[in-house]
C-alpha cells in the first residue's frame, strides 16, 4: 500500500453482509488551509457508517486525509466533501461525518453532515 | 472586511444547498450590560442552525457578538434577539441558540430558543 | 425591590410572548432545616420553564429560597411546593424543578417534579 | 426508628399523591458476600420511582442495604431482588434499580431491572 | 471451572426469567493480534443483553476474551464474533457489543453490533 | 449530645498521642450571612491538622459550623475564626483552615490560615 | 459606594494583622481590547496575596477590573499593572497576580506576576 | 492461601533488595463497623510503602481489610492500626497509610499516617 | 507583518525589564512530518519563558510554529531546536520547552528542554 | 528492522548530547501473564529518562513491551526489570519508570523504580 498522501480509498469487503452495524472512527490529526488567508486549520473529524458492501481499509483513510494538508479547505465545504468521497467509494447504508474546528476569533465551529442511503429506496 | 463592531452579518453561499447539515458555532467571548444596573454580565453562546441558501460568516458573527459590548441586554430578550437577526440574515431551515449566562446573586441563567422554518409549509 | 426573605415572585413581562422557548435556572445556594431533627440540609435546586405571559426575576428568585432558610422542608415535600409556587406566580407552559439534596446517611436523593400546562387545553 | 440492619422497609405518605413524579436515590455503600466464594462484593445501587400512596423512609432503605452485608448475593438477583422488594412495600406507579458491581477479574457488571406498573391497567 | 482461554461460555439459569431486564458488561483487558502485520491490538469491550432462559457466568467470559490473545482478529470482525458467539450460547432477547479499539496511525475505531431476537416472532 | 448549634466543640483522646499525622476534614455545608447586606453567603471548609492530646468530635464540628448560619461573618475573618477556636480547644500541633466562598460578582475568594504551633519552643 | 468602572480601590482594614495567611480570588470576567487590532480580549485573573495592614474590598476589584473593559491592554503589560496597582493600594507582604487570557491564533497565553514585599527589609 | 478474613499477612522476598523504590497500593473496598452506632462505615485505603526484605502479598492484604468488616473501629485509630501491623508484618523502610472515609452529617475525613523508619539509625 | 511560514521571530520590547515574571505559551496545532516515514505528526508545544529585554510577538510564533509543517523533523530533536531558537531570538532568563507528541504504535512521548540562562554568572 | 517481540533495544545518538532534558514515555498497551495463575495482566506502563550519549528507539521499546506478552512476571519485578534493561541499553543520566498494574481483587498496585545514575560520581 502507498504511504502518500491520496485522494483514493481502498477498501475491504464487509465482513457482515447483510447485517446493520456500525463503524465509528475519530481523529484528532485532521489539518488543511484556510483558503481565505493560506494558513493552517485544525480539526478533529468524527465518521459513522453502517457498510452494505465495503468497510474503509484505516491506512488509506488516513493518507486521504492527510491529502488535504496543503489544500484550502472550507469548513462546511470539507466536511461534506469528505462524506461525498465515503459515499462514493463505499456506498453505505448510512454515513455521518463531523467536523470539528478549532477556535478562531474566539469561536468553534462544529460541521454535521449525515446521510441516509436507506431511504431511497 | 470591517473590523468594528456591527449588527449587520456577511454571509456567504451554502456550498451544498439541497441537504440538511447542522452548523454549530460557540463561543465563551460574549459581554453585554446589565439594563439594570449597568455593570458588566458575560455569557456563553452557542448557536446550531440548518443552512438554506445562505452561511453566516464567522468574523461578521464575532462582530456582531461585539456590537452588544456597551449595551444593556436581558438575558431572555438577547437570546432571542440573535436567533430573529440570524433568521432574518440566513433565513436557514433551522436555528437554536443558547445563552449560558454567568453566576449573579448564586443563580446561574440559560435561555435556550428554538426555531424550526420547515413547519412553515 | 426588597433585600429580605419572601415567599411572594416579581415578575416582568416575557419579551417574546407566543414564541415556547426555555429558561433554566439553577443554584447550589439552598438550605434548609430537617422537619425532624431541626438540622440543616442541602441542596442544588434546577428549574427549567417556558414562559406564557411572565418570566421570573431572578432576585426575587434567590429571596424566595432564602426563605426557606429556617424552615423545616422534607425533599419530596418542598421540591414540589416549589415547583407549585412557580406556576401560581408564572403560570408558565411548561415547568420542571429538580432538588438535588446533599448525601445524609451515604445515600443522596434527587426529586424531580414536572408539570406541562399545555396538555390542559 | 431501629439502627438494625433489617428487611423491612419503613415508608410515610406521598406528600403530593395523584401527581407523577420522580424520586431517584443512590449510595456507594453497598455490600455483600459472594454467594460462591463468601468474599465480599461492593456496588453502587441507583433507585428511580415514582410513588403511588408511598414514599420509602431513608433511613429504613438504608438498614434494609445494610441487611445484604452478610448474605450471600449474585449480582442479577440481588439487584431484581432490591427492585420486588421495593415494589412490594411502595406499590409505585414505576421503578427502576441499577447494581453497578466493582471490577472482579478486569470485568464490571450493571445489571438493570425496570419496572412500570402503570401498564398495568 | 478451567483457568484456560477457552471459545466455550458457561452459563447459568437467568435469576428472573419472563423479566426483561439488562445486564451489562465491560472491560478493558481485550487484546488479540492484527491479522496483517501480527502486532498486539487492544481494545475495550462493552456487551449489554436481555437474558431470556441463561445469563453468562463471568469468569467463562474472561476465559472467553483471553481466547484471542493469540489470535489474529480484524476490528470489524471480531466484533461480530464476539456478538454471535454470545447469541449462540445464551441466545438472549437482545444484546449489543461494543469494541472500542486503540489508536493506530492517529486513528481510532469503535465497531458496534445490535441484534434484537425479540423481532423474530 | 445536643444537636442544637454551638460554638463549643466536644473531643476526644488522640489515640496515637506521640506520633504527628494529619487529620483531614472537609465540608461544603458551610453558610453565614453577608454582614453587610444580611444576604447568605455559603463556602465550602477545608481543615487539616496534627493532633496532640485531642481530636475533634465531627459531629461537635458540625454544630460549630452550624453556629454561623444566622450570624454575620466576613470571608477573611470568618476563616481566621474558626482556626483560633479550633486552636483553643484542641491545641493541636499544627492546623490549616481554608473557607473558598462562592462567587458573588463574577469573583470568587479563598481564604487560607495556617499555624504552626511546634515552632513556638 | 461607587458602581462606576474605576482604577481606585477601595481597601478594609486587615482583620489578624501581624499573621501572615493567604487571600486568594479569581474571575473569569476580564476584557480588554487588543491594543493593535482594537478588538476585545478576554482572559482569566488569578490574585493571590498576603494582607498586611489592608485588604481589598471585593466590589471595587470587581469596578476596577470592570475599568480596563474599553481600553488598550498587551497581555504581558497589563498583568503587571494590576499587579502593581494592588501593591500600591494594599502594601501586602505578598502578591501574585496570573493573567490566563484566551486562544487567539491556535495559541493560549498565560502570564504570571509574583512579588514578594518581604524580602525587601 | 486462605479466603478468610484473617489479621495476619503473608509476605513474598523483595525481588530487588537493597534498592529504594516505592510499592503504592490502593483499595475503595474498606468497611467496618461505628463503634458508637454500629453502624456500616466505609473508606478507601491508600498504601504506599518503600519495602526492605519483605513485600505484602495482594491476596492477604485483601483479607486483612476484609477482617475489619465486622469490627468497630474509629478513622483514627483504624488507620494508625493498619499502618502499625504493616510495619510489623514487612519492616519497611518507609510507609505511609491514607484512609479517606465517607461522608458523613456532610463532613468527609481523611487520615494519613506516615512513618520512615530509616531515620531510626 | 507576513502572513507565510517562517523561521524568524518578530520581537517586541519587554515592558518590565529588571522583574523576573513568567510568560507560558501553549498549542495543539503543532504539525510536521516524520523524517523516516514522511508522515505527519502531531504535536502540542508548551512554551515558558522568563523574559529579559525581549518578547515574542504571537503571530510571529505562530509562522514560526507553521515553517516544520512540510519539514521533516524528530521528537527529540525538534523541541530542542525550538528552545534553542527562542534562545538566540529572545536571550531570556529562563526556558523551557515540552513537546507531547501524539501517540504511534500505542506509545505517546513528551520531550521537555529547560535552560536557565541566569546560571551563567 | 524486525516486527517481533524482543528483548533487545535499537538505539540512536541524543541530538543534544551533553544538555540535561527529559523524555517522557507512556503507553497502555503492556500485558504479562500472572506467573502463578498463567492468567493475563494488564497494566500501564510510565518511562522518563534524561539521556546521555542514547536514546531508545520507539518501535523497538514497542516491541520490548510486546515481548513480555506470554510470559509471567511479578509486578515488583517486572518493573524493576524494565529499568534496568533500560539502563543497561541506553546508559541514561536519570530514569523513572513506574508500572499501573490493573485492578485485581479490588487493589490496584502501581510500581515506581527511579535511579539516579548522576549520583555515581
């Protein structure tokens, strides 16, 4: 597997077909730029997802998110660009991804985006 | 952009209109005046919201937050005050705001307003 | 206004009459006396309201349970009557009032008592 | 009163009767033997219930805990045993216990029996 | 009763059976080995079931845990495993299992696994 | 013994007379009147000390305290008054008082008094 | 008194002259405004000291912190003048004065001020 | 070994005698009788000991505290008596023994007995 | 004042020279790369420093703490070089630097320097 | 370099030989078994060194702690064997190590080992 940074996932097929469960993975390592000002943001980001057919394989979660290291990065715009490339790759049943930035100015800010894939049907 | 304080917000594009994601934005840097008493009251404020067409800016918020600084302000009429002018500045789907107000007298003071627009239809 | 204990509420008008939203108050500043053995108990008290037509003042708050300072008060007895007292005053929408009393003989007692006016309609 | 450890419970009226609230208890002062090994085991015990025409005495709950300290107990009984013994006494409208059982070999247990007597009907 | 790591659970007959009441169990002593590169993983686990006719004794479940100390175990899966096993020995009303495991490459996963058998009939 | 409040403390023989150790006692049941306003004030008490002949009796100590609860007292001479008069009757080898006040005015005051009486000879 | 912004304290005389103890009090309600950009700061005051002949009434701390609410302050200036303000109002044998002021840039500043009148003779 | 309560410990040779390094052991499953009352009290114990030829045995020491159980003891005395019989029992060159006692009439109370017996020679 | 990553610190005169008073600086947004794997790492850096004739100015700081963020860069090393660059930028009386570094492969390391220029003389 | 379990350490040169700093290493990953049950320990396990001429290498500490895995080890013992490992490999200046045995029986044990190898000369 590569160790650079990558806007792929690589996946692993889920071990439970068939069954709702879900997977919960925290980080407290996310950081881009601010795409006003050019310096860094922080953040921790939080994913929920309940896998159809594919689990995320962590390595590759985790060069995807170092992709966005040099990268300008909107707050609400990155945290749903995240939950639209797991949507892509994995094709879950549910996914929720959080956002949450570190203080600038004074203030927090915390970005949710969840997505329900079993009501389409 | 200004650097004064100002009731007026910035806002910008939600970048992912047509979805429901929550916002959450908060702060412990809020001052006002007492209308009584004219000494100072410090408070948190804590602020989700449901974007439609339109972000709030986060530096006009910290102004805007600023632009109490040297006016007297209840606890239950401020609360309210900033959920209508961030409604009537995003017209979002959905906002509530919480104002955590400091110890007076031993009593400690949260006024929580909630304000859903989807019911409207 | 009065620096003295007293069982009687000021009152202000809501400043957002129509709109249901949350006021919740607490303190850890309550005392008063066992029915049976005269001694002095503990407690926080928590009271969360929505307000119809008046809202509470907050001094005259604090002066009403300074009141029960040498009275004699069961916790199941006096977490109610406080919660009566209220919505003689305010007859607000909505109220709940929670003493939390100090540990006596290794055990502690919370009483919670809730009360929705809406539901009388 | 008796400073006995003992059975029974001592109670006393419902000072606001036809109302449904909630009185909650807790102590860390639980003990009993191991019904296997005799050793001694410790809990915490947490009590929710909502009374009907009877509140339990403290005191007396709290010569009843005393009463398990040299008995033998396992956890899920000792725990369903607390809540029937209560309800035989109080008749409330509902109850909740909890046993939250110290670590024996690198595992806690919490076993939890609920009771709502108002379905009765 | 043995002190070996063992797949096999003893039971014993549920104190309450026609109860529906909740036992929950947790440690923090679960360690297995990666499947890929065969290094030590930790994690905490939490289970919580509805017993119908059998609870699990605990000293077979600390048994059990220490089963996979020498194993390999993907996160994903072993947390399903550990759920059917549990189902197959005692099948329970429902239970949830929990594997919270440790941080690797500043990423941490939890895996949570539901089955409620009351929904069969 | 009474149960009425006093300002006299009973005690009883160090059982390990010959030996400095230190004797640890905490409350945050503590409340007096503001003797300016006629407000309550409350605080938790923080005592230490090194017996010589006597210890105090805790529940005596519990009296003491209440004593204050209807007089005035200031926060810095309240602090220094109970140390002196637990000097008086225990003349212990050593004692530290400390009274932390609740905030009034968004401040909060720690008093702190130690004496040490082996350094006399 | 006076409840006007003020640098003037007022001061009472210390009630154990001749006893060195310890007066501690903190606030979490100090703003200033940046001296360059003229925006508010906010920050944590920590006073600890030891009384010689006066100590510091509370209200006029509080009036005299209120005093720097719409000037210009740098966090390592202004630390050092409410130090030296103290000192000269109070003449204490012992001050310290920590100035704990909030994250601006991803960084937290804290600056702290001892001075020891003691060691002067 | 025994699984009885039993005042006599056993003791295992230091594995690296002739070096100074301290032994902490900590216990929240103490509990012993009121010798007024009789009453259940409970207590955690803390130990921490510099050990010279001998070492305490975890079991023995579990059924040391387990013989108090239905003892009267005073914090005090019980607290000096633990220290007293390690020190027989391992000849230790340091130790010191907390006990930290339950709240009781809202006072907590905490014992610390330390003895370094290196200072003998 | 730029805006970009950079090795240089700005300054600005000590506003207290000839007192010896302490400044501590903390973040968590500390980021640079492993100079083996080329991956990030996280860091938070806490910074106390005595000042002599010199300060740092914070945003300089901040650039200076942004220049490792595409820079290989050892734990051990990188807080090293950190103090020593504030040394030669700032000569201050005293410094100390600690750098917590984010856990890998189970194991978290903290690296803390201290110079005490004063020494010297 | 190996991925097995191994008692030996790899080593490399302190980048600032010759300045006395300090550091810190902790992980909660270490697990032993009981050498007289065979059952599995847990514990956490606290490093701080100043090194001299080396430092130890991250993963190979790792994969020292791995390698007590399957095999017995005394709490007093196995804590004392890890300094001196240490010291054997790195010769440092000053070491602390300090093992966090988990619960068995109710006690924790926690193990602390210093040596001071400046004190030599």
């Amino acid at each position: 597997m590569s160790t650079k940074p990558s806007k792929d996932f690589e996946t692993f097929p889920n071990p439970r077909p068939g069954r709702e469960y879900l997977i919960s993975i925290d980080t407290d390592e996310f950081t881009a730029l601010c795409p006003v000002t050019g310096q860094p943001d922080f953040a921790k980001i939080f994913i929920d997802y309940i896998p159809e057919k594919l689990c995320v394989e962590l390595k590759s979660l985790k060069l995807y998110l170092w992709s966005y290291r040099n990268e300008g990065a909107f707050h609400e715009d990155v945290t749903n660009r995240i939950c639209d490339d797991l949507v892509s790759a994995l094709e879950p049943l549910y996914i929720k991804v959080r956002g949450d930035f570190n203080i600038r100015g004074g203030v927090r800010t915390v970005v949710t985006v969840e997505r329900d894939l079993r009501k389409k049907a």
